[in-house]
C-alpha cells in the first residue's frame, strides 16, 4: 500500500521533495548540526502536508516552504527557551564541510587554508542574528528579492534593507580577506 499525500497529489509531493536541499542547507545553517537540521526538514515537510490545502497554486512552493522551515525552526527556539536544557551537548558542531576543487584534493596545504576560511566564514554567519542569517543563507541560495520577501512575510522594501545591513555585517566581519 502506498503512503497517501493529504490534499495533495504525488506530483505535488515530487515538487516539494525537489526543494530539500535547499530545505536542508538552510536548517543547517541555523540548527547549526546535521542530526537537527535533518529534523527540522523532516517537521516541515509533515508541516507542509498537513496545511496542504493551504497551498495557493502558481505561487512559489520553495518560498512557501523555506517559510515553513523558518517559522518551525523559530517556533522550536521559542520552546527552546521556555524549557532550557542545561549545556549543550554538540557546542563544537558547525555543520559546515570544506569542499574543494578536485585538482587541489592531494595537497595538505590549500586544504587546510580553505578549512580555515570555511571556518572563519561560518563563525561569521554564526554571530550574526538569526533574521540576518537567514536573509544571507536565502540569498546565497539565489532566492529573488521578491521570493524573500515571500518567506519572511514583508516588503520587498524592507527585504532590501535588511540584507544590506546584514551583507555590511558579514563583510565586516569578514574585512581581514579583503586586504
């Protein structure tokens, strides 16, 4: 027996499904491990199944969804609050992997340069507020300003201004690379 999709088809199904890497990339960013951000994409999914009908056709489902996802992660950061759990069990999980171009994988050296790098800009994003965070995050995954404003719920205006001011931190925070 096949699993039944709620007030959906299983097109629609495959459609949201396209869009779990960038569900994933975004929830690693901001639950700042794996085993988390796989939890958070796997909420928002069934989130999204069950407000299916919710779902207005012709807009922008990977909107729709990121707006899910970062209306999941917040609701759980509330609750994260109102029942904090004394330490943090994965303080050094950063979830961001150096990737590298295949004709440098041999040498130690650039390897351990761009490790650095790597980590220097995901301490970056780490120390910025979470709302810029996720402006940033969303942008790099080439959503349109317009689509932003879609996943935040604000203006196009207002999506403009924040990501300056978020993009002017990050570069801030970033200035020894630019010498």
């Amino acid at each position: 027996m096949e699993p039944a999709v709620t007030d959906g088809t299983r097109e629609d199904a495959a459609a949201a499904l396209a869009h779990a890497d960038v569900l994933y990339h975004l929830a690693l960013h901001l639950a700042r491990n794996p085993a988390d951000a796989e939890d958070l994409v796997q909420e928002t999914f069934a989130r999204a199944l069950r407000a299916w009908g919710g779902f207005a056709g012709g807009t922008d489902l990977r909107a729709w969804l990121l707006r899910i996802l970062r209306n999941t992660f917040l609701d759980r950061e509330r609750l994260a609050r109102r029942h904090p759990v004394e330490g943090d069990f994965d303080e050094g999980a950063t979830g961001v992997a150096a990737a590298g171009d295949a004709w440098l994988r041999g040498d130690r050296e650039p390897e351990q340069l761009r490790g650095l790098v790597a980590e220097d800009v995901a301490k970056a994003l780490r120390e910025l507020p979470e709302g810029a965070r996720t402006l940033v995050l969303l942008d790099l995954d080439g959503l349109s300003e317009a689509e932003l404003a879609l996943v935040l719920g604000c203006a196009v205006g207002t999506v403009k201004s924040r990501l300056w001011r978020a993009r002017a931190r990050l570069r801030e925070r970033l200035a020894d690379y630019r010498r």
